[in-house]
C-alpha cells in the first residue's frame, strides 16, 4: 500500500496523449511512505461523556457580565455557547434573539432550539416564516432583526430582548450584507447583551474595541485558534499518489512544500491529472481516496455547471462491497422515507447517481428541498461525496473527512479572486467530523486554476481581517430620519466601525471612504437633499408623511417603488399581476429580454410598460444625482406572472431561462417586497389587501418545504 522506493510518477500508470500533446496519466492508487503513520491515525474517537472546552466557559462567563465575541474555528462548538447563554437567559424568564445569515439556518435552529427548550418558548421570524413571534426565546434572520430595531427607534421604544446572538459575525466584512451586521450592533441599546460567534478573523480585539467604544462597556473577546480536528494537507498527483502538501514540520506562514510536490511544480510539462477545460476523472479520485479511508468528501468545484457535470464522472465509485452493499440498502431505505415527504425527489434527474454512485451535487441553482435531502443524507453518513461550490462553506453544517480543492479562487458575484486565508480555513472547517473522526484532511489537486503554493502558503496564514462594509442607501436614510434629528444622525453615523477604523488606523473600509470619516456623513446628507427635493422630507428635516410610509418600504429600490405608488402605477384588483411587476423590481441579474410578444399576456404588458414609461424620469432625477437604478426587466415579471396563474413549475422554469435555485430566490425575494406592501395597509388599504393574495399564489411547494425532512 505504501511505496518506499524512490519516487518516479512518469513510470507509474498509463500514459495518454491529450489533443494538445500533454501529458495525462490513468490514476493507479498508490500513498507516499510518509503518509502511513497519518493513515493510521484515521478512525473515530473513543465516545466519551461531553466535557466543555475551556473558550466555551470563558464565553459563557463573560457574556454573563459584559458584551463577548467568541472567534473559533468552524465546528468548534461555537452553538453550544449561545445554547447555554439563552439557557441562562430563559430561566430569568428573559428573552433571548439568535439572529443568523440564512433563513435555511435559521431554520434550523429553530428546530434544534424547540428540541431543547420546548416548542412554545421558540420562535421564528424569517420574513417567510413568522410563527411564536412572543416567544421568550426567537430565531430569525439579521436583516429582520434589523428592521425590529428600526421599528423600536420610530416608536421610541427598546428591542424586547435580554441577550442578542450575532452568528456568523465575520458577515461584518460581507461587501454586500455586511451593512445590516454593522447596523445592528451600532443600534443594539447597550443594555441589552451581544453575543458574536464568529469563524476565525484577523482583527477581533480591533472589532471589540470598536464596539467598546460606541456601547461604553467592554467587549471580551474568546479566541479559540486550536481546531476540534487537526487538519492533515495533501497533494494528489496525477498519477494516483497522494503525497503531504507540506512538510510536517512547517511552521512558517508560507509553509514549507513537501519536496516531492515542489518537483512536480517545477516541471516544464508535468502531467495532468485532466485534459485542459475538462473535468478530472471523479470516479478515480474516488477510488484513491477511498483505498486510504479518506471518504467521504466534499469537493469545492468552480461553478454550478461542474458540480452537475462532475456527477456524470463518478460511475466508477460503484457500491459493490459487502460494506458499502449494506450502506446502499440503508440509502436506499432513506432515500424512500425522505421521498415519501416530496414527490419532487422522486423524480430529481440525479437521483440516481445518489442511489448507485453515492454522491450529488449541492448548490445554489437546485430547490430547497433537494438540497436538504443531500444535506441530511450526507450528515448521516450514507454519501461518498459532495460535489459543491465554495457558498456551501458558509452556513451549511456537513462536514466530512476530505476536503478537496481543484481551484484556489473564489467567485464572489463579479469575479474569480484569489481564495483568502479567513474563506479557506472557513473551506477546511468542514474537513473533519467532531467526535466522528479522529484526523480530517485537505486534498489539493493540480489544475489549470489551482496554485499550488497559494494552498501551501494559507494552511499557516492568520485568518484575513474584517473591515467595515457600511454604505448609506435610502432605506437606511429613510428610517434613521424617523426617529432623530440631523446632530443626532450625524453622531450616530460617527459610531460606524468604518469611522473607528479611520480614526485608529487611518483605513478606510477598502478605500470605500478615502481615510475621511466625514464621508459616510457627507453621502447620507447627499441622500437627505435627493429626499428633500423629492418631497420625502419636509423643510424643518423631518419626514413628510410619504416619508413615513416610505420608510417602512425596506425593499431593494424602495423610492422607485414608492414613487410607484405616488403615481398610482401598481395593479390594485389583479394579485397576479401586482406580483408579477415586483418581480420586475428585485430580479438582480442581466435578463434575456428577447421574448416573443405573442407570449406576453396584453394585460401584463400593458402594466410593465405603463410602469416602465411613467417611472423613466424619476428614475433619471436619481441617475442624474448620482444614485443607482437598476433596469426593470419583463422576463422576471412574465415568470412570476405564469406561477402566479397556475402553471406548472416546469412550464415557469422553461420561461424563466433560469436555474430551479434562482426561481426559488426571485419568488421568495419577490414575496419580501409583497409583505413590505401589505405593511401599508393604512396608506393604500387596496394594494395590501391585494398583496396579502398575491404571496398566496406564488408561495407553494416547491418553494416551501419542511425543514424538518
């Protein structure tokens, strides 16, 4: 099994021509003699009775006396803190916000909470869930934690809350969401505890002492540095061999490559484990990694495409064993019972290879409920491998035993980036199962888009830090409009983690702000004179009353939407047709807009060009000042409008030219605007009762699932 004579990859396996003259190799399993003492270690840990570690009952510690921010490393049992603190909380009979990223999380520890502490003292608020929403103990994303601060600032009241958990608190740094992280905790009052859970950043003291300076109580910040699992890294060579990534021995922050990898990097044509733009061989990776009990896996591809292509790779990883032939019988058996609950999994296009191949493809572009099958699956241990991009880090808990990396970029919306250190050991958290496995590891494969000793150099690299995100939009203007003066704004907008960051260390939010902590002041003042201009605020800066309602439009374009409203654009009487135009308003993507005439209801396109044509010259007073405005596109609004009648979920998927994913995120995104309108009732009573049907229409399975699969 392992090789002790002298390395030589060019002699071991078949040899094939690619069409350019390169070299490919057939993979033929094979460990170098280095390994054996790391293999030997894999197995599960003895069961032993659960003993907290010592960061968890420091956290628990100090948030019982101050704020706390807790950095640890992915699984390292950063949920049990926040279950203990709301324990402690529930049994003053106070309440508790656990406030998370994703509504799927959220999801699911609203679940996991009602388990510990009983259905009746759990609620949930996602925007669309609102269930139990008086319970002492509530769930829920951070943009509706947000809006519930917004609504205690407008009626002079303080959140209902004894202790507010931010989970996924490095989201700080998120360049499109992070706004709402820093929202909150510059509104949070400081009575009110705040728990951070976070994965491992750079500059969490600088984040705490940010916060120590605008809540005017100290911050202590748990750092946790150790793994739950230590992380073994290797290289595959194409010729089948695993090989150590680094040597054992690197403690250094560019880490020392193992000889043999820096041999074949050295190469002038080193073989290939895959033709170029072509996808490896799966099936054979599968089978080295499961020679060595490296399985299961999950594998960080490129895009979506790949993720689904990869599974067509995959046939060689057959169950033919008599262990894996009883594991097959188990899958088999859940796969029944998880179908019995939605007949969309029965008749999935890759179900089969879940099925004979043990192994799917998990991302964005798939529906809700299929990822959830793979998700449960996969932590129950009854798949080889997971085929996912780099989102799947984030926010979704199944860990494996290997993790295995074929690019070392990231896409983040606009373009490829090369992976970060705080996105790559976020990647590796998932490598190694706590109490399942004793050793997890990293797998780095040779590629067109993977560097090498980029991988090398971030095993050692101190997680990146975390800057300020903060922009000021209307929405935000708006709000903080409603409940203060201009000073009062003004010193408010000083509390900003992007102003704390100028002041200390002369950086700016990624040059956002120019090193000047006037800016952030000086756009919202832009925006407060387009507001007063346009007849939102009045003359002595306080909000008109197309203000006030304006404000509780927490939407994507909120002024164009109110500007709708003003002119009495939006359908009153058709539920179809109102959601049908939202769509038009929160669709984010460049949309293919040929589409025939003759398939456009006349009443639909009446309605979007009516709108179009009347919004055209407030939409040019806002470009002219400086202020994006997102085209309306009419596929989006002719997709909704076929849900929205009652055609089949194929049928609108084939209109929408989008994946299944996408069309769950424009209903549930389009849903978000409906509930803003149907807050509206006492200034347009028609068009939120008309709301209140349109949201009705459009959500249905499969856009709602059961998470409790």
């Amino acid at each position: 099994m392992y090789r002790q004579n002298k390395y030589r990859p060019r002699k071991r396996g078949k040899k094939k021509k690619t069409d350019n003259g390169l070299l490919t190799l057939k993979l033929k399993p094979q460990a170098d003699i280095r390994l054996k003492k790391v293999f030997s270690s894999i197995g599960v840990p003895k069961k032993s009775a659960f003993k907290p570690d010592p960061f968890q009952l420091k956290a628990l510690s100090a948030i019982k006396k101050t704020d706390c921010l807790v950095t640890a490393p992915t699984g390292a049992g950063k949920t049990w803190i926040a279950e203990k603190a709301i324990a402690e909380i529930h049994a003053k009979q106070g309440k508790s916000w656990y406030a998370s990223p994703l509504k799927a999380l959220s999801n699911s520890k609203y679940y996991e909470f009602s388990a510990i502490f009983g259905a009746d003292n759990v609620g949930i608020l996602t925007g669309d869930r609102k269930e139990n929403p008086e319970a002492p103990i509530i769930v829920g994303t951070t943009e509706i934690l947000r809006n519930k601060l917004y609504d205690a600032m407008h009626f002079g009241e303080s959140l209902s809350a004894d202790l507010v958990i931010l989970d996924e608190a490095h989201f700080l740094g998120d360049e499109e969401r992070g706004v709402v992280w820093e929202e909150i905790m510059i509104y949070l009052p400081p009575r009110i505890p705040l728990l951070l859970l976070s994965a491992t950043i750079g500059n969490a003291h600088q984040i705490a002492g940010w916060l120590s300076s605008i809540r005017l109580k100290k911050c202590i910040v748990i750092e946790e540095k150790k793994r739950p699992v230590p992380l073994s890294p290797l290289f595959l060579h194409p010729s089948g061999t695993l090989l150590p990534l680094t040597t054992q021995s690197a403690k250094k922050r560019n880490g020392n490559i193992y000889k043999k990898v820096s041999d074949y990097l050295n190469q002038k044509n080193p073989p290939l484990i895959a033709p170029p733009r072509r996808l490896p061989p799966f099936g054979q990776i599968m089978r080295v990694l499961d020679k060595y009990n490296l399985l299961p896996a999950i594998f960080f591809l490129k895009s979506r495409l790949d993720c689904d292509n990869a599974l067509k790779l995959c046939t060689e990883n057959l169950l033919i064993d008599q262990d894996r032939q009883d594991r097959k019988i188990l899958l088999s058996r859940r796969i029944k019972e998880l179908a019995a609950k939605n007949d969309r999994i029965k008749t999935h296009r890759q179900l089969r290879f879940i099925k004979d191949f043990a192994v799917g493809s998990h991302h964005s572009g798939q529906l809700p409920v299929w990822k959830m099958l793979l998700e449960t699956l996969m932590t129950e241990g009854l798949l080889d491998a997971i085929f996912a991009t780099s989102t799947v880090a984030a926010g979704v808990n199944f860990p494996a035993r290997t993790i295995v990396f074929l690019n070392s970029d990231r896409f983040n919306g606009k373009e490829f980036l090369p992976l970060n250190s705080t996105e790559f050991h976020q990647m590796t958290g998932r490598a190694g199962r706590r109490g399942m496995d004793n050793i997890g590891f990293a797998v780095a494969i040779p590629g067109r888009f993977m560097d090498i000793r980029l991988i090398a150099k971030l095993i050692n690299s101190p997680p990146s830090d975390v800057t300020s995100q903060i922009r000021i939009n209307f929405s935000m203007a708006l709000n903080l409009l409603g409940s203060y003066d201009l000073n009062q704004i003004e010193n408010l907008l000083k509390k900003s983690f992007a102003s704390y960051l100028i002041t200390k260390t002369k950086k700016g939010s990624d040059l956002i702000y120019k090193n000047d902590d006037k800016f952030l002041w000086q756009d919202f003042m832009r925006h407060f004179n387009f507001l007063e201009k346009t007849g939102y605020v009045a003359k002595n800066s306080k909000l008109t009353d197309d203000g006030i309602w304006a404000s509780h439009l927490r939407v994507d374009q909120p002024l164009m939407i109110a500007e709708g409203f003003r002119l009495g654009l939006f359908p009153e009487s058709d539920p179809a047709l109102l959601a049908a135009i939202m769509a038009s308003f929160v669709f984010e993507q460049e949309s293919d807009e040929k589409i025939d005439n003759k398939l456009i209801p006349k009443k639909l396109l009446t309605a979007f060009s009516n709108i179009e044509r009347n919004l055209k010259p407030f939409a040019k007073r806002l470009t002219d000042k400086g202020f994006e405005v997102r085209p309306l596109f009419l596929r989006p609004a002719l997709t909704i409008y076929a849900w929205a009648t009652g055609q089949s979920w194929e049928k609108v998927v084939s209109i929408s030219k989008i994946e299944e994913g996408n069309l769950v995120m424009l209903i549930l995104r389009t849903t978000d605007h409906l509930r803003h309108i149907r807050a509206l009732r006492e200034v347009f009573p028609r068009a939120a009762a008309i709301s209140e049907k349109s949201i009705e229409l459009i959500m249905r399975d499969p856009v709602i699932i059961d998470y409790e699969l």
